[in-house]
C-alpha cells in the first residue's frame, strides 16, 4: 500500500476532512490533497508523519515505512506487525524495571534455543 493511499484511508476512517486534519497538523489541506493522491512530488518528513500518525490514533512506525522514512537499524522491526504492536503496548505500560525483566526472559529464551541446537 502507498503511504498517501493508507493517509486516506486513516482519514476516512476517522470522520476528518482533509481541511481539520491539516489544520491540527499545521499544513495546508491541498498538500495532504496532493500527498493522498501521490502527486506531491515527495513524502513529508518524519516529524510531520508522526504528527499526522498522533492525530489519526494510526501506528507510526507503519506510516514511516510506507513513507520510506525509516532507518535502516528498525526496518525489520517496522515491518513486523507483533513487533510493532508488542513495542507500542510496552511503552505505554513498562517501567525500567519492565525492560529490563522483558531483555532478561529474551536472553535466557536465546540460550534455551542456543541449548535445543546443541542437542
């Protein structure tokens, strides 16, 4: 899916009209216009994407992959639909504690793999 057809798609969904959600975001309507048709001639930048993904309660690591914004580092992560839900729960929910109890059950489910192959 292109990022300008999954905007309007948010959009619609969302009962807003192209006018309010540019005006919340701070640009102007006929740019998301030209961006939900794919006639802007380039993708706005990452914090605009964020913006528009807060305003359409959408996740924004799927915006940023359609949009081509993501760093090479998180693209298997942003292409993962459990690690993108999985990292959006976490960070509404864990405390440092959480983190580090979550990184501590990874690394001894590594091991127990690391064990199984040996075996």
């Amino acid at each position: 899916m292109e990022f300008g057809h999954r905007l309007r798609e948010l959009r619609k969904g969302r009962g807003l009209t192209l006018r309010s959600l540019a005006e919340t975001v701070g640009v102007d309507f006929t740019y998301l216009s030209k961006i939900e048709n794919g006639k802007a001639g380039y993708i706005p930048g990452a914090d605009t994407i964020r913006s528009l993904a807060l305003e359409l309660d959408a996740d924004p690591l799927e915006l940023l992959l359609l949009a081509d914004k993501v760093p090479p580092e998180m693209e298997g992560i942003a292409s993962d639909t459990r690690a993108r839900r999985f990292l959006k729960r976490a960070r509404e929910v864990a405390s440092p504690d959480d983190w580090e109890a979550l990184l501590g059950m990874l690394d001894e489910r590594q091991k127990d793999r690391e064990r199984r192959k040996k075996e």
